[in-house]
C-alpha cells in the first residue's frame, strides 16, 4: 500500500475553514538538498484548514537570529550536526533557556545518531521528538507534523485562555473602580477592545429598573459611545441610533441573551434589582470562538459591577435628596434664597476642582458643602430670621450653629456627613485666625472649610436675603480678592479669580 493511499485513509484532511493564516515552519539543516525535499514532500498539507510556510536556515547562527526576533513559528526541524557537532543541541537549549521559547515544538533530526544518542538527548534536551532521517518517510513525516502543529495549537490555546483571563480581570477592575454609570460604560467600551485586541466600535446603553431611584427607569438611554458613534450621546435615545444597532438591541432585550453577527457583538446583562445593560460593538473582523468565551465571562463579571454600581448610585441619590430636603427645611426656617445650598455645594465643588481634587472627592465636597448651615436648625427663629442687625447676645447665638452643626453631623459615620461636620465647624473659621468657633488659622483650617468658606461668602454676597440686597458679581469677587489673606485662603482666591467665567456660569443656570 502506497505512503498516499496509508495517508488518506488514516490521516484524513480536516475540512477547510477559509483564510486561515499559515503554519510557521522553521528548517534549520545544513543540507540545501534536505530543506527541497522537506518542502516537496509536505507541498499540499493542511491542518484545520492552515497550510505550511516555511522559513529556512542553514546553520544553528542563522536560526538564532530568527528565533531571537518576535515571530509565531509553531515547528521546528532541526539536525544536530551543523557548523559544530552538537549545534543543534546547542540550538534547542538556548531556545528553552536563552529565548525562553517554550511552545514551540522542537522535532531533532539527525542523519548520524551516534553523534547524539536518542536516550541522551530526550533526558538533557527539551525536544518533544527525535528522528532519524532515515527514518522519515512521507507518511512518517506527515505524521511528524500532525502531532508537532496539534500540539503547538494546545498549548497556545491554553496560553490565549491564560492571557485572556489576565486581561479580563484586569478589564473588570478597571470597570470595578468607575464611579458612575457614565465611567462605567465609557469603561466596558475601553476594555471590551483591550480584551480582544480589536478596534471595535460601539455604544452602551441601560434600562433601570422600576425599583431603583435613577431617574431614567423603564426608559433606554446612551451612556457612552466610541468615536465612531459619539454623536449619539447628544440625544441619549434609542430612536436616535442606526437601524441596525436599534434592532441588536431590541432583539437582546426581548431574548435577553447575547447574540453575535458576523462583524458584531450586542451583548446583554441584568442586575438583580431587574436592570438592563447592552453594549453594542460592531469589529473589524468576525469575533472567533475564543473570544466569544471571554466575552461571555467579562460581561457576567460586568453585570456584577453593574449591580453594584446601580446600588451605589441609589445610595447616593438617596443621599442628595436627603441633603436637599434638610435644606430646604434650613433655608426655609433662615428666610435665605431658595438655591443658596445648591450653589454653594456647586461653587465648592468648581474650587476643589481647581484645587485639584480627584473627581469623587469633588462630588463629596459638593454634597458636604451643602451642609455647612446644619447647624442653623438649633438656632431660636427669632435670631435666625431677624430682619435687622443681630444684638451682641443674638450674635454669640447665632456663631453657635457651626459647632451645632458639627455635633449633629458627627453622631453619622457615613463619609459625607463626616465631610460636613468638618464643614460646618470650619466654614466661618478665618485666614487670619480672628475667626469661630476655634479661631483656626493658615492651613490649620480644613481645605474643605476653607473651599465651603468662599463659596458661602460668594453667594450670600450676591443673593438677597431679609438683611440686604444682591451684589452684582463682579463686587461680590472684589470684596473676596480684598479679603484674600485675611478672611480667604489667598490661593483659593487666585483660582476663583482666574475662573470668573465659570463661577458666572452657576448664576446662568
């Protein structure tokens, strides 16, 4: 029986999948006529729809230089005798040791066994075959490659798996440390292609749930969008998107599963409250099954973050509601402007911006802020809401409410109401140490309660209250720059005077 009838019959071609890239073969043998046979023998094989390509070398030197630069060869047929007797040992030891290459399989060939005796060469060397070139026929050899490219493709499949799950858990922290469902969705987009190694394009959306306090409930709504579809965001609805990524979406949300197109990916997610998050990315290239795995275990991990992020906003909503509802119960009681907490906290929020504080620092001090008069609430209604100008008595009252409001506030141990209790202590404290209730001075003051200190002289200046009328702002900034170093940390003054424009823009709204 024939080497081609013995081939056909045990060996059969695997079925073609179109485009597959080559196997990388490297020849390394000091015999031109040797690299000609190998590659008239082996002209036609396939494996998984992948040919051959080789690369040729001619001695252990050459090969080196090729191994040592990035390349994915997967075979390697190396003789032993070459510009030295033991070259190719020396070859495949500085493969393993020196490049570190250890999924490359290694097929030693040799046409004197003498020089490198099987039993020795398989204990000292990392090779995963020894061969007499005697011994290699066509059939001996087709199967020689079978099982090397077989094996090579194991292996790297275990290490795409290893590296897919190194670059999913650290997609995932990276999403874990967003802090609102805008970062969170601007980071699922991010990570989505770092996992993949592909330039997709696409948007993520929500749908919260009847039961949470966002907002939006019931209701589809963009959260974040690559370039190629930014545009979008602009009307954050679902009839704004392309036909295409409107009927992947729908489709999710009705089989409430992912699917994938060829060029695309609509992945779907539900948080246990009942919410609803898709991502819509459209590639490149078709997502092959690999990838599809990792995808499937990023977004389960995804909807974990989701769940919990969800949970940390209502929790933070229902905190700024609280604190809006406290003060409007204080500005009600104080006869004070309807707005004037709000913008406060806002104002606040700008100067720890420009002081550079980092973004959920920022958010706190905006709430925090918002507390500074807490402390108002234990003060008599006929000090607090007196028209005219206060009796020495009255003021000694009336200075009592930052330190009221500091015990209020610190009986909590939740984060924002400990941010306001140092707040509502400081914010009256002065530069220049002639301040209550502590008579602080300099950088003995909180940063905090200097920031709320600016911002709630600003306002009251330009606001109408029972005791006097608006300032125009341009007085009101002014009056701060004059007390710069004296009532005002004079740094916080530069910056406020230096962002006039956007101080103007909080009195637009």
């Amino acid at each position: 029986m024939s080497d081609d009838l013995v081939f056909n019959d045990e060996l059969p071609t695997p079925v073609l999948q179109k485009g597959g890239l080559p196997w990388q073969v490297l020849v390394v043998d000091d015999e031109p006529a040797v690299h000609e046979v190998t590659k008239l023998v082996m002209a036609g094989f396939e494996m998984d729809g992948r040919p051959l390509q080789f690369t040729h070398c001619y001695s252990a030197a050459e090969a080196r230089v090729v191994l040592s630069a990035p390349n994915d060869i997967a075979l390697i047929l190396l003789d032993v005798v070459m510009e030295t007797e033991h070259a190719g040992l020396d070859l495949a030891r500085c493969i393993r040791e020196d490049i570190k290459n250890l999924n490359v399989r290694i097929i030693l060939r040799t046409g004197q066994p003498g020089q490198a005796p099987e039993e020795q060469v398989i204990k000292d060397y990392d090779i995963n075959d020894y061969k007499e070139k005697t011994d290699l026929t066509r059939r001996r050899l087709i199967t020689v490659f079978y099982a090397g490219l077989r094996a090579y493709r194991d292996l790297m499949r275990i290490e795409h798996a290893r590296v897919g799950l190194q670059r999913s858990i650290e997609a995932i922290s990276q999403i874990y440390d967003s802090r609102s469902l805008r970062s969170f969705a601007s980071a699922v987009l991010e990570q989505v292609n770092m996992l993949l190694n592909l330039n997709g394009e696409g948007l993520c959306a929500s749908r919260t749930s009847a039961f949470t306090a966002n907002a939006t409930k019931g209701q589809i709504r963009v959260l974040a969008a690559t370039d190629a579809y930014s545009q979008l965001m602009e009307g954050e609805d679902l009839a704004n998107l392309p036909t295409e990524v409107q009927n992947a979406l729908q489709r999710v949300l009705l089989e409430k599963t992912s699917h994938y197109g060829d060029l695309h990916y609509a992945g779907y997610f539900r948080t246990k409250a009942g919410s609803e998050s898709m991502i819509y990315m459209v590639f490149p290239e078709s997502v092959k099954d690999d990838a599809r795995e990792l995808l499937e275990i990023f977004c389960r991990n995804v909807a974990i973050t989701y769940d919990g992020l969800l949970q940390r906003e209502d929790t933070a909503d229902a905190q700024r509601a609280t604190i809006s509802i406290l003060g409007g119960a204080i500005e009600k009681r104080s006869s004070e402007p309807s707005l004037h907490l709000q913008r406060v906290g806002n104002i606040a929020a700008l100067v720890a911006t420009l002081n550079g504080a980092c973004e959920e620092d920022v958010e706190l001090i905006r709430m925090a802020a918002s507390l500074h008069d807490v402390g108002k609430a234990c003060i008599p209604d006929q000090v607090l809401t007196k028209p005219g100008p206060l009796s020495a008595e009255e003021w000694d009252r009336m200075k009592t409410h930052a330190q009221e409001g500091h015990t209020i506030l610190s009986r909590s141990n939740v984060r924002v109401h400990a941010l306001g209790a140092l707040i509502a202590r400081d914010h009256h404290e002065r530069w220049d140490g002639t301040g209550y209730p502590q008579g602080l001075s300099g950088e003995a003051i909180s940063i905090e309660g200097r920031i709320a200190a600016v911002a709630d002289v600003f306002d009251s200046l330009v606001s109408t209250s029972c005791y006097k009328e608006a300032w125009p702002l341009q007085e009101a900034f002014s009056y701060l720059s004059a007390q710069s170093g004296k009532q005002f940390d004079p740094n916080l003054i530069a910056l406020l005077n230096a962002n006039m424009t956007a101080i103007e823009k909080i009195y637009q709204n």
